[in-house]
C-alpha cells in the first residue's frame, strides 16, 4: 500500500512494524460543540483508511481520544478553554458538556456510517499517565518549571521541524504576532505540559499532581493514550492538517522524548472540507451539522458520497448545489443496485480481477473516486451476473459503508418530518390553485431523491 506521508512529504510504501498489524492512532473530536461536517470529513476519510487496511488483510489496532480537557480555541497557546467556553453558554457543567457532545458525534458517525473504533478514550481519564511521562521528561531534562507550570523544552527535541516543514523563525514570528507571550517560557516555542497556574478563573477540571494542582497540556492526551493503549511504536497517526502544526508536532517532541526512539512512521493528514466563504466554523455563518442536513432532507449518506468523490488529500469545497449532484448521484446508483436481479447465480470468473482492482484503488493512497468508479464498472459490465455484481459491490461496500446493497432505507426522524411539512406545504399550495409552487416542491424533494406519491388517499413518498 501506498500512502502520502507529511513527514518526508512524499508517497510512500507502507510498511508496519510488525508484520500484518497496522497501530493507528486517531486524533479524536473536542466535545465541547456538534462536530460540523468538516470535522466529520476527516472522520470519514480515518474510516476509510481502516477499513481500506483491512480489505487489504491487515489487523488494525486503532485507538482514538476524546479531547474533553485543556484545549483552548486557538492553536497558538493562546485563548480560551474550548470546554469551559461550552459549558458557560449552555449553562451546565464541563462533564456534562463532555457526555453530550461525545454521545453526539457518535450519533453523527453512526449516520454517516463511520465505525466506532473499539478503543476510545477521554482525556480526562487518564492523568496519571500524563503526570508520569511528565515526570520522566523532567528527569531527562526535556521539560522545566516556570512559575508552576511545566513546559516542554522545544530546543531540546530531536527534528523538531520535520513534520512540519516550518522553520524556527516563522514560528517565532508567528507566535510573536498572535500570542501574548508566556514569559515563563525559556523559548517562545515551547509548549505547556502542565498548567498549575491558570489563565482562566474558575477551571472546572483540576487534578492533584507533584507540581500543584492543575491540568495537563493539550498535547499530551494523545501521546499519553496511545502509549497507554498502543505501546511505544506506532505505525500510523492521522488528523486533519490543521493539526500539524502545533499539535502533531509537539506530539512527536514529547512521545520521542519519552520513548528515547522515533515514535510513528507514517503521518497522514485529511484536508480540510472549507465553505464558499472559505474555513468551516461553528460559530460564524451556518453552522453545518448532519443535522441540518437531515433536516434539509438530505440522506448522511449523500453527504459521504460527496466526500468520497474527492481525494483525501485535496481541499473540497463544501456548496447545496455539489452536494445535490451527490445526492443525485447516489440516490441513482442505489436504484441501479435495487433493480439487479438477486436469483443466486455467482460467475467466478471476474471476481479476482475487480477485486484486485479495488485493492489497487485503496493502495493508490487511497484513491475513494476510483474505488467508486469500479461500482460503476461492475454495474456496466455485460460478462457479469446480477448476482455477481451484488456480490462484488457489497464486498466494496466493506470499505464505502454506503449502504449500496441494502434494500430497505430506515427513514430517521428529521428526514421523515422534514417530508410530511413539505407534503403539508403543497397540499395548501394545492388548495390555493397555486400549481407551480406546488410542482417546484415535488421537483425540490425529487432532487434528494425523494418521489411524492399522489392517490386518492393523499400523498405518500418513496426515497429513490
Ligand atoms: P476538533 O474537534 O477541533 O479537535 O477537530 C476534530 C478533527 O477535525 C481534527 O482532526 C481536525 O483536524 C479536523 N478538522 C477541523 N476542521 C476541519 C475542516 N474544516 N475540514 C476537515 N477536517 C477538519
Ligand atoms: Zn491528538
């Protein structure tokens, strides 16, 4: 398998560690806020990297945090605690903050078929691993006290810019620039691993530790678990690029500090999913959720569809009008599947050939528009039964998770609501003669792929 790597910022051959086993290590969401669909890109393509390795017969350990302490709004050390910010506006306490926004994105990947890795871990749960890798790098001489905070010092890493491929002055300037600067700190680069002195009142988590009480880093989270969970090698870690720089790269200086030995091997990092107006917020603009999207009436999985549409690697340009090509899309390609005949009648033949190909697609760095591409193939292909096509797109299917051979669709609520209000709106339209508002909302929901119905009886749908 090929696959680009940001550290040496080339594609490369994948080799593991230990042969037939793939260490993983995901960068898992803040829960302090809905995931916005952007978010839910990287966790799409992280998916579709493990089910791609293990189509390819790897066993993957995969592990995955919940950031649910210590990570402030901005990358650059500087502004508020992102929990602390959710849990003033919504009135409740950081916990509770933390358990409904994880239970929320679990909600989201299980919409958008994304698989639960069988290893999550909140942050918060683990600070005694964090005070003891702390402790050891103060012993080595990696980390100092200031003012009663811990710092990791960054002068002291090994390659400290490789990952990002930054140089020391722009990052100083960049920091001088955005940053108050933390006179405590002997190098502006350096990074917090545990804060006993606050810059925010009121910090609702705190824990005892040798140096006061206080709360770890935002870095050391993901070091500490995948120690903890995936031992001291790890062959791949993954995030969206925005976390290059700083938190990948100070997960490097800590882990190798640690360890004493190079850490992970291959780093690979999903581009960001931007709106017309260019970065994704959830704060200003639309705040883009599946939700929304459902209540729109769009399937999640049109939305996947759309992502898979593009490479990983490429900045995707999120519009209504592009994800209504998709859902189009999909929704056409479902109807082709469902009308295949299913009288069992496999024809060997061409089975190895499209399956190699489709592991070719996956090993190409993970090439989702032609693993989607030899969907299509399969359906063309007039030497193949409609058995055997069924049999080949649902074996892809273990990878796309799009739902491509299941014959019945489970209508979710705000899809289903969404519907009955726009029924209900042509109805009136209806009565008020008003005909061409009417047709232009059957045509709307025809475009989501939902086709309205009319009887005596009133009007029911079918999704298509
Ligand atoms: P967060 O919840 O902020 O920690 O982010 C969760 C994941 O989403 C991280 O891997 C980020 O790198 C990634 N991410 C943030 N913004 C975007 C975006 N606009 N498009 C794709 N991924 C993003
Ligand atoms: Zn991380």
């Amino acid at each position: 398998m090929k696959l680009y790597n940001t550290l040496n910022r080339q594609v490369e051959e994948f080799v593991p560690r230990e042969e037939g086993v793939v260490r993983l290590y995901t960068c898992g969401p803040t829960v302090y806020h809905y995931a916005h669909i952007g978010n839910l890109r990287t966790y799409i393509f992280e998916d579709i990297l493990e089910k791609g390795l293990r189509y390819l017969g790897y066993d993957v350990k995969r592990v995955m945090n919940i950031t649910d302490v210590g990570h402030l709004t901005s990358d650059a050390d500087e502004g508020e605690d992102k929990m602390e910010k959710g849990a003033r506006r919504e009135g409740k306490t950081v916990h509770e903050i933390a358990q409904f926004y994880t239970d929320a994105f679990f909600k989201d990947c299980e919409k958008l078929n994304i698989q639960k890795p069988i290893t999550v871990e909140p942050a918060s749960h683990h600070i005694d691993t964090y005070i003891k890798m702390i402790e050891k790098m103060l012993q080595d001489g990696y980390a100092y006290i200031s003012d009663g905070n811990v710092y990791f010092d960054i002068s002291k890493a090994k390659d400290y810019y490789q990952l990002s491929g930054k140089n020391p002055e722009d990052l100083y300037v960049g920091v001088r620039e955005t940053v108050e600067e933390d006179k405590s700190k002997r190098n502006p680069g350096d990074f917090g691993l545990w804060f006993t002195v606050s810059k925010f009142s009121n910090q609702e988590m705190k824990w005892d530790s040798p140096w006061g009480v206080g709360y770890p880093g935002w870095h050391i989270e993901c070091s500490g678990i995948s120690g903890k969970y995936l031992g001291e090698y790890l062959d791949i870690h993954c995030g969206g690029v925005d976390n290059i720089f700083p938190h990948h790269t100070n997960e490097i200086a800590q882990s190798e500090a640690y360890f004493g030995h190079k850490w992970c091997n291959y780093w690979v990092h999903g581009e960001h999913l931007n709106d017309q107006s260019g970065k994704m917020s959830k704060s200003n603009g639309e705040f883009l959720t599946v939700s929304l999207l459902e209540e729109k009436g769009y399937d999640p999985l049109a939305y996947r569809y759309f992502c898979l549409g593009s490479h990983y690697r490429k900045v995707l340009t999120f519009t209504y009008e592009a994800l209504d090509q998709a859902a189009q899309a999909y929704a056409k390609l479902k109807k082709r599947i469902e009308k295949l005949d299913r009288t069992p009648d496999l024809k060997e033949g061409k089975i190895d050939f499209y399956q190699n190909a489709f592991k070719e697609a996956i090993s190409n760095d993970l090439n989702t528009s032609s693993m989607l591409t030899l969907v299509y193939d399969v359906l063309k292909d007039e030497e193949l039964t409609d058995f055997t096509k069924l049999y080949l797109i649902e074996d892809f299917d273990k990878v796309l998770s799009l739902d491509l051979t299941s014959d019945e669709k489970e209508v979710d609520q705000d899809l289903e609501s969404y519907i009955q209000n726009k029924i209900e709106e042509r109805n009136i339209a209806k009565q008020n003669k008003d005909y061409e508002k009417a047709d232009s909302i059957r045509d709307e929901l025809l475009e989501k792929g939902i086709r309205l119905i009319d009887s005596r009886d009133g009007t029911t749908y079918e999704l298509l």
